[in-house]
C-alpha cells in the first residue's frame, strides 16, 4: 500500500485517535506535579481564550501556528528554552484535542511530548490555580499581546511619532533634558529622540518583549536610553523628569483606582514646570482596544482628570489609521505642570 494511502484518515476522529496512540496523557495535576519535576508546558492558546479563563503560570505561550518552528530543534526560528531533547514538554490547549495533534507532530522532532487531557478546561475544574493578569490589564495580558501579534497586528503602530514628536519640540527642552515615554514599548519615539540628539530618554513598559522589540529595532545606539519594565502604577523612578510622553495607556486605566494610581507616579515623577504630553482615544474613537475597555477624553475631560496643576498649552484631535486600515481618533494634549509661583498667583488672582 502507498504511503500516501497508509497515512489517509476516514475522518478527524480516526487522526486524533491516531495521534493519541503515539502519546502519554497527563491529568492537569499530574502535569502540573512534571512541570515542578523540570518539564516545561507550552500553552497554545489563542490570546481570547487566555483573557478568558486565565494564564497557566510559568507556561511558554507559543501560537499554534508557529509550534513546530518554534520546537524544532533544528529550526532556525526556535525557542532554546523548548526546543530541547532532555526536557518533558507538556502541550495544553483549551480541552484536549488541538495539543493532542500537536504533541504527535512534536515527537516527530524527538521531543519527549504529552498533552493535557481536558485541557485549560480540566485544569480549571481541578481547581488549579491560573492567572488573571489584573483582570486582563495586567503583564500577562500585554506579554501576550506582544509575542502574538507582529508591529503591523498592533492597532496602534504608527510609521513615524510625527505628532508626538511636534509637541515634544513645542516643549523647546534642551537636548540633555529628562523625557520618559509612559508605556512607549515598541513605539519608534525612543530611537528618533535618540536620532535627534537627546541624552538622557527612558522608556517603561509593562512586558519586556515590546522593550526587547524596541531595542533591537534600534540597534547598538539603544544603550543611549534607559529600558524599564514595570507597571506605571506602581513604580517609583526615583528622579523627576522634564517632559512625561504617553501615547495610548493612560486611557487603558479605566477604573478610578487604576487611574490615582497613575496619576500618583506622574505625580512623584514629574516636576514643577515640567511638560506633559498625553495621547489618549478621543470622543469619537473605540470603546475597546486589544480586547480591553478604554476610556474616551476631549481635552476637557483630560484637564479635568489631571487637576488644576496642570495648565494646558496645546492640543490636536487627530484620526490615527492603524495597519489593518481602519481609524482611530486620538486627542492629543500638551500641558505644563504648574510651579509653585504659578500656584501662588492663581491663588492671589482669585482673593482679588
């Protein structure tokens, strides 16, 4: 019999049948007592269903459509961590079937593969524990979004900051003075304020892999700005800076304590005199972004959420046009922060 007929399947279930014969199957807690042995799981879940039910800890997120070069050992495109003949590797998916396939073409390769039976589904009905990510809005959440999704996947990948760039020159800052772009991951305002001569440009991100983009994207000139993974809601910098750069977070803190939160780190961090220039979805823009509710502002609901020390200077309303083609309105607005000779005379202005 040809090869081609000894390999063909009356049906899906003849080929998962089959592929179930060449693997071990693992209940979640037996998988899970191998990953604590020093087997590693890989979970192929798609984005949406991680939001959904919740992130295996210490699992590698690794798309389907990308599991065998990724595995491969031999596979330029692999992952070192797992791609590896002396490790277990555990595949998990949401109930079963998808890592079943998945794991027999791993053994094709060598690999030691299992999959879960039952899957993420099994895993939550055992009680296991899995992780929310702070409601989908936390490192998890964004981790995923960036070793998922390609620049041109990102809604809002721009070709240039031009605007961003505009009013950061509005400011007429000095060259050697403190910029933090707020959520800049693998945004390009790092690289062409580093291109154009500033000298000391951090940037802070919540997932390393949109740091990691953005570094090599910029090459060896990278070392010219300060990286920083962390949630903006509760980091300290431990310096102030002259100018605060945020496109496209701060309208992602749409709970109230999640927005004090970050308006107590711009707080700390940036000083009197200090510029602000925050880009958030506009009137007319998304309720949603990545899959998370956002909050809309005009410049009036921006002036009203930052307060009175901060006195607005310019803004622009702007439609951003995403790669895959569709608009977004952004409001964009440029604020000082007010000194305290500034908060002396409006308090004087106003007993007059």
């Amino acid at each position: 019999m040809a090869s081609d007929e000894r390999d063909r399947f009356a049906s899906v279930g003849d080929l998962l049948a089959a592929a179930r014969a060449e693997i071990d199957r693992l209940t979640p807690s037996e998988a899970l007592d191998a990953v604590r042995g020093g087997a590693v799981m890989v979970d192929i879940r798609p984005l949406e269903q991680r939001d959904r039910d919740g992130w295996l800890p210490g699992a590698h997120v690794i798309p389907r459509n990308v599991l065998e070069w990724r595995l491969d050992p031999q596979s330029e495109h692999r992952d070192p961590d797992v791609a590896r003949l002396d490790r277990r590797v555990i595949v998990i998916c949401d109930e079963g079937y998808q890592s079943s396939l998945a794991a027999a073409n791993l053994r094709r390769f060598g690999l030691d593969a299992v999959d879960v039976i039952g899957g993420v589904q099994s895993w939550r009905s055992e009680g296991l524990r899995l992780e929310r990510g702070d409601d989908g809005e936390g490192a998890a959440h964004w981790r995923g979004v960036y070793r998922d999704r390609g620049p041109a996947e990102l809604s809002w990948t721009e070709a240039a900051p031009h605007l961003s760039l505009e009013l950061i020159e509005e400011a007429a800052l000095p060259r050697d003075a403190a910029i933090v772009d707020v959520g800049g991951g693998a945004s390009g305002l790092a690289a062409e304020l580093l291109r154009r001569g500033h000298t000391d440009v951090t940037v802070v991100d919540i997932a390393p892999e949109a740091l990691e983009r953005a570094r090599a994207d910029i090459g060896p000139a990278a070392e010219g700005a300060t990286w920083i993974e962390a949630d903006i809601r509760a980091h300290d910098f431990g310096r102030r800076f002259d100018l605060w750069h945020d496109r496209a977070l701060f309208h992602f803190m749409v709970d109230d304590a999640d927005r004090d939160a970050y308006l107590a780190t711009l707080d700390s961090s940036l000083r009197p005199g200090a510029h602000l220039i925050l880009a958030t979805f506009g009137p007319a823009a998304p309720t949603r972004c990545s899959g998370l509710p956002v909050r809309r502002y005009d410049t009036e609901a921006i002036s009203e959420a930052l307060g009175p020390d901060f006195e607005p200077l310019s803004s622009r309303l702007t439609e951003h046009r995403t790669p895959s083609g569709k608009s977004q309105q952004f409001q964009y607005a440029h604020l000082r922060r007010r000194s305290a000779r500034d908060t002396q005379g409006t308090a004087e202005r106003k007993q007059v």
